[in-house]
C-alpha cells in the first residue's frame, strides 16, 4: 500500500521542520517547503532520510521544494511538484506566517498599512490559496488541512494588532473552510502560544518569564507538543473545524 503523503508549508525551520520530522516517523512521505533556506531544507531532508530505514527512488520518502509562498503563483508551483513527485495528497500542514514586533499596547506603532497588508496576505489569503491550490487532491484521499495559527488570534496578544487581527481572520476563515470543503476534506487549525523557535527567542527575556508565570504549568508549550498536535489531526478521522489551543494554560488565566 502506497505511503500516505504530507506537504507541510515554510518547513525548513521551526515548528515546520519539527512537523516534518514527526510526520515522516509516523510513516508519511513528507514534502518539506523553503524559500530561501535551502541548505537548511536539504540538511533537514538528509535528517530525516538518515532515520528512515526504507528508501525508494521510485517513491521518495523525503523531499525539499522551493517556493514562495506568499505569491499565487509559488503556491500553484509547490502543489504541482509535489503532486508530480508523490502522486497523492493527503494531509497539508499550512504553516506559513508574518508579524513584525509592535509593542502591542501603542496604537500609533500598530497603524503601519504595510505591516496589515503582509499580515493579511500572509495569515490569511496565503492559506486560503492553499487550500484552494490542494483541495482537488485532498478530495481524493478524503484528507485533511491543517493551518497553524496562534494564540493571538483567540486572545487579543502577541507581537503586534496586526498579526492578532489577523490569525483570528484565519481561525475563522479556517472553520468557514470545513464548512464549504466537507465531506471528503476535513479542515483544522492549532493556535499556539509562545514558541521558542526562532522568531519566539526575538520576544524580550522579561515578556517570556511574564509568560511562564502566567501559565498553569509554569513553561512555554513545546514546539514537539504541538507537533505531536498536528500528527492526531493528521489520523482522526472524525475532527474537522476544531482549533487546538496550546499554551500551557495561559488562556486560563
């Protein structure tokens, strides 16, 4: 039986690659998506083909493709090279996203229209396009769209209006989807806190112990946490229009 294949979008770093790596350890054929990173991508597809104990040339476990994923036309790309080396589709993790830092409680430092233009295309229409790019073939395999959004889109937060208003637009947007893509396409999101990636290490030292303190368990979630998140919506068969949140309590507070 042909593997079942995941395409997780700007995948070279971060909770993308962490995906990745979760993903191709639970038996998918993983297609892992960079714009500019590409030593990064390889390095992670060498990781992952380096742990994998069955290769095929014919049916690649691993794979890295370049596109950029804020234009129409970089998403079309992706979803064609990925179709023309896997054959199929069945689960897509839509991971891509854009803020800049705003200090959130300065209406004037959240009123730049060029930050709610990236905001919007990237947060929302860009995982629209996605979805409309990839929703032929998760038909087929009676699949599953998976957006990553954030906990600043369930609660007012984060680095700046922009990015909040925005990831709230794409939950919504999100379980408009499953609405409209039912009953062979199952549609999802997760709404994280806090993450140490990259871009979560920018936040000041101060903003992330005030985080820790206010959540219930005392810590930041885990990147290999929401990870783990994605891979159970990835296998249930019966979840569609739900947001996870995971934030260690935060919201509860």
């Amino acid at each position: 039986m042909e593997r079942k294949v995941a395409l997780i979008s700007a995948s070279s770093a971060g909770l993308g690659a962490a995906t990745a790596k979760v993903l191709a350890a639970a038996g998918f054929r993983v297609v892992i998506n960079y714009n500019s990173s590409a030593e990064k991508a390889q390095a992670l597809v060498r990781e992952i083909q380096g742990q994998l104990d069955d290769q095929s040339v014919t049916s690649p476990r691993c794979i890295a493709i370049q596109a950029d994923v804020s234009q129409r036309d970089g998403i079309k790309h992706l979803v064609e090279k990925t179709i023309e080396a896997m054959h199929r589709l069945d689960v897509v993790v839509s991971n891509q996203g854009w803020t800049r830092m705003r200090r959130f409680y300065d209406l004037d430092e959240n009123v730049d229209e060029d930050d709610w233009d990236m905001c919007f295309r990237m947060n929302v229409k860009s995982h629209l396009f996605l979805f409309h790019a990839t929703k032929p073939f998760l038909a087929s395999t009676n699949g599953v769209f998976i957006t990553v959004a954030s906990l600043a889109g369930v609660v007012p937060s984060g680095s700046s209006l922009a990015y909040a208003s925005t990831k709230a637009a794409q939950l919504h947007m999100a379980r408009g989807l499953a609405m409209i893509s039912g009953p062979n396409v199952r549609v999802n999101s997760v709404s994280p806190g806090i993450l140490l990636t990259e871009w979560g290490k920018k936040f000041p030292t101060d903003k992330l112990d005030a985080a820790k303190e206010k959540s219930v368990l005392k810590r930041l979630a885990l990147i290999e946490d929401v990870a783990q998140q994605i891979l159970l919506y990835a296998n249930s068969k019966s979840t569609t229009g739900c947001n996870a949140i995971i934030d260690c309590g935060w919201s509860l507070g």
